[in-house]
C-alpha cells in the first residue's frame, strides 16, 4: 500500500522508547524525515543514528520537556527551518500516576493536565499555521483506551486525556476545510514499561503477583495478550497516510477488544 508518505515531515513526541520509538520506526520505514524529541538526548541520538543508517531519512531531535510551552514552539519552529514543512504532529506524553483518587495530590492533578492535554494544545497551535499553509496536515494524539473504558487506579488519565478527545474532535470541525484531520489513537494494555509499572502496582495492592495479575488482565482481553507497541504505531501511520484522509474527528482503540462499549 503506498501511503503517500515518502519525504512528507513527521514530528513524533516522546519518541525515544516505547510506542513514540515504534512509530518514528514505522514513519522512516514509509521514507518520511523526522523530527523527534524526548527528555532525554542520548536515547535520540541512538535513535537517529538507527534511523539515518536503517532508512536513509533525515532526523532532526531536540531534548526537552513537552509541558514547556515555548520548548515545545522552539522546537516545532526549528523542525520547519530545517524542512522547510510539517505534515504530520503525533503528540505523546507518559502517563499520570496510578492513584486512587482520595490518594491524589493538587500538584499531581496540575502535572497531569501539563502533560497530558496542555501540551497537546501547545503543539497544536504551533504546528496548525504551517500546515494551513499548505493546507494538508495531520494532526494525531496518543491518549489510552481509558477515554472510552475509566480504569479504576487511573483517575488522573481518566479525566485529563477524555479532556483531548474533546479537543480532537473540536479541532477536526475547524481545520478540516484546511485539508487538516485530527485524530485520537487510544492504544489498551500494551507492552511497554508503563504497563508493567501498573501490573507491579495492582499486584502490589491485591497482595498478589504479577503473574497472576497478569493472567486476570489477558483473560479480560478477546485477543487474550497485549498489544505491541508496533501494532499501535501501525494505527498512527495509516491515520497519517493517504488512505485517512476522509477520516477525522476519531477515537481509534487499539486494545484487543478489551473496550466494551458500543
């Protein structure tokens, strides 16, 4: 399938380990240039040098924190000096704590509305007024299945990241005329260390294992395991490509069935 992506310009957030690493991978495999950024430097430097020597795409990488305003527009301005475009934004950020609500603090609350919408707001207006001018653009969001499904220890992702789907679906009414979709991928349990962080937990908890945990939480998935993060980065690329382009305003779960609802 051709998805029209070779040498269209792709920032991916968060992209040096887990889901953001896997869909950088799958964006340069597709011959797209990348512009990546992490808090850390030396996993995106290893990164870059993986991509350049893998897929031969150009890669541009900067370290910082995405709840820093003016680091997120720095970085989105010097990605369009260096490419002269942007066409693609996939907004990621890690997850807020696993607490039980009483068990939440007001500076937790705020850190997570920082990460978890906030900087998905500072991307977007930063990257929206280059790709109206060209007027194509994709803007995508990674969030989790709990914007449809709450889980009980996630009141935090609870709340803030059903605030994006909001924010998706209100961008994708005013841009759309602009050729620009706005889309939400919401991956489940996948495999990644931040799953492992909140089967540690729950095993923690219920004084039980993390096997045990485990085996409860697959046999409440219909596929019976979890995602891998290849899988969710495969939801991204296509939302990005040609194929989508009539697709907008959506929340696309990859969890394995585990979502019940209709």
């Amino acid at each position: 399938m051709d998805t029209g992506l070779i040498d269209r310009v792709a920032i991916v957030a968060a992209s040096s380990q887990g889901i953001g690493k896997a869909t950088a991978l799958s964006f340069a495999a597709e011959g797209a240039h990348l512009a990546l950024c992490a808090r850390r430097q030396e996993p995106l430097e290893a990164l870059a040098r993986e991509i350049s020597g893998r897929y031969g795409v150009q890669v541009h990488i900067s370290s910082f924190d995405v709840s820093d305003d003016l680091a997120v527009r720095n970085f989105v301005n010097s990605t369009y000096q260096r490419f002269g475009r942007i066409d693609i934004c996939v907004t990621n950020a890690g997850g807020p704590p696993a607490k039980a609500f009483l068990a939440t603090t007001m500076d937790e609350w705020d850190r997570a509305w920082q990460l978890n919408l906030r900087s998905i707001v500072s991307f977007a207006q930063a990257v929206i007024p280059y790709m109206q001018q060209q007027q194509w653009g994709r803007l995508i969001t990674l969030t989790s299945y709990t914007v449809k499904q709450p889980v009980p220890e996630l009141v935090l992702s609870n709340s803030i990241r059903a605030g994006v789907m909001g924010l998706v679906r209100s961008l994708a009414g005013q841009f759309g005329p602009d050729g620009i979709t706005v889309n939400n991928v919401g991956p489940g349990f996948t495999s990644t260390a931040r799953a492992e962080e909140l089967l540690e937990k729950r095993a923690s908890d219920r004084g039980l294992t993390v096997d045990q945990i485990k085996k409860e939480l697959l046999a409440e998935i219909p596929v019976r395991r979890m995602a891998t993060p290849e899988e969710v980065a495969a939801a991204i690329l296509w939302l990005a490509s040609k194929q989508a382009a009539c697709v907008t305003g959506q929340t696309i779960l990859v969890d394995g069935g585990a979502y019940r609802g209709l």
